[in-house]
C-alpha cells in the first residue's frame, strides 16, 4: 500500500525546541485542515491588525484562517511536486510571499471572492502610511480635548496653550499632507482627532480547489510586488498565530 504524503516526516533545521515543536504544530494543522475543506485561497492584507483579523475568523467560523511564517506553511503544503500533498499545492504555497495568508473552506468560491471584493474596514492610519488628504486645523479653541490633554498635544508638536480650562490652538497647524507619509507625532494626532485613513482589506490572490486544481485570479497585483523579506519581518509571529488558532 503506497504511503500517504500527508504521513511524510518533515525536518526542520536550524530552530530551538520550542520554535521546532510550534512548527511542526502548524504543519499538522495545515495538513489536517486539508481532508475537511475543498477550496483553499492566498490572501494578502493591506494594513494589517490583529484585531481585524480576529474579528475575519469570528465572520468566518466554518473555515479555517492561517497567518503565520510563509515558509512553514509552504512545507506543510508541499514545496515542489515531489513532495506537494495534493496536486498543484506546490503552485500555492509559491504564492507564500509577503505578508499573506491562507483560507481553507467549504463556501463556494464565487462567493468567497465576491466576499472579501466588497469587505474593506476603516482604521487608524499608523506611522509611515501615506496621508490620503491634508488635515488642516484652524486657530481657536480645541472643545473636543479635555484640559488635562494639553501637555500631551504639545509634545506631538501641536502650538496650544491652556486659557480657563480650554485647549487653544495658537496658529492654524497642518497635522498632514496628502500623499506624504506619516510620522509618529501625525499618526498620534489623527487617532486623537478620531481620523481613519488607513483601509484594512483582505485580497484573494490565488484560489485551489481539490477538483480543478490551482487558479491564479486575475485583479491581484503581480507577486514581484511582494517580498520574501516580509517573511521574517512579520508583526504575526508563529506564537501569534498559535494563539489564535487555539481560539478557532
């Protein structure tokens, strides 16, 4: 009887005890997750939180979200085709680039990429995002800060002064400029002025099906866009992604 691959032993070299053992741990529930799902998809996201991921599994609690180390979730997947544990998986897991992830699930693929074409949140742009508009705040007083934030605005660089209680801006200030990226005084001011510029959106960029196979999808951006640098620069470390699978 000819010896499944899903049963293959994988090596992993050059990691401590714990880091093998979490490894491993995601390989086997990447290779599990395969016998129960027909589609799985490659997903990119576009100012990536962790709370907006959370809240994606929650939306999605038939299937299954992935986000880790790309490539540990490529070995689980199969890297080539001597060693890919469904055909054509080794075309996914060479989409593992950047900051991405996997969707493994039962829901009509139609569905899924009409899904997340339409989802897209709004959240607080962080230092380095391009400002998408100028914000300019005019001379007079700030009503909406209490007086026991005036020091706090004077350190991100605002010119205030304290009269009777009441945050005055001295001089009209422009807190950002359109199409310049953010600092992390702007960044700051724009949370405070309940300004969200930044969209957080998920993009399919490739879909598998375990009857037809692999499927580039045409609107995502070329891979050469994205980086393996990205790879081992994650702010969703392996631990990260551990945790939250232990809440799913």
């Amino acid at each position: 009887m000819p010896k499944s691959k899903r049963d293959k032993k994988v090596s992993l070299t050059k990691t401590n005890k714990k880091g093998l053992v979490l490894k491993q741990r995601i390989i086997e529930e990447v290779r599990n997750s395969l016998s129960k799902y027909e589609n799985i998809f490659v997903f990119s996201v576009n100012n990536m939180r962790n709370t907006k991921l959370k809240d994606l599994r929650n939306e999605w609690k038939d299937s299954r979200f992935f986000f880790g180390k790309n490539k540990v979730m490529a070995v689980a997947l199969g890297r080539s085709k001597s060693d890919e544990v469904e055909e054509q998986l080794n075309l996914i897991s060479k989409k593992l680039k950047g900051q991405c992830g996997l969707l493994m699930t039962n829901r009509d693929v139609i569905d899924v990429l009409k899904w997340f074409d339409d989802f897209e949140d709004l959240e607080y742009a962080r230092a380095g995002f391009v400002a998408t508009r100028d914000v300019i705040l005019p001379q007079g007083p700030l009503k909406d800060f209490s007086h026991t934030i005036e020091p706090h605005l004077r350190r991100l660089g605002l010119p205030t002064s304290l009269e009777r209680g009441v945050i005055n801006l001295i001089k009209e200030y422009q807190v950002c400029k359109k199409g310049t990226p953010l600092t992390p005084e702007q960044a700051s001011i724009l949370k405070l002025l309940g300004i969200q510029m930044a969209n957080f959106k998920v993009v399919i960029k490739c879909h598998w099906n375990k009857a037809k196979g692999f499927h580039k999808d045409t609107n995502t951006p070329s891979d050469e866009e994205d980086s393996d640098d990205d790879d081992d620069n994650k702010s969703n470390t392996l631990k990260d992604v551990a945790m939250e699978e232990e809440e799913t």
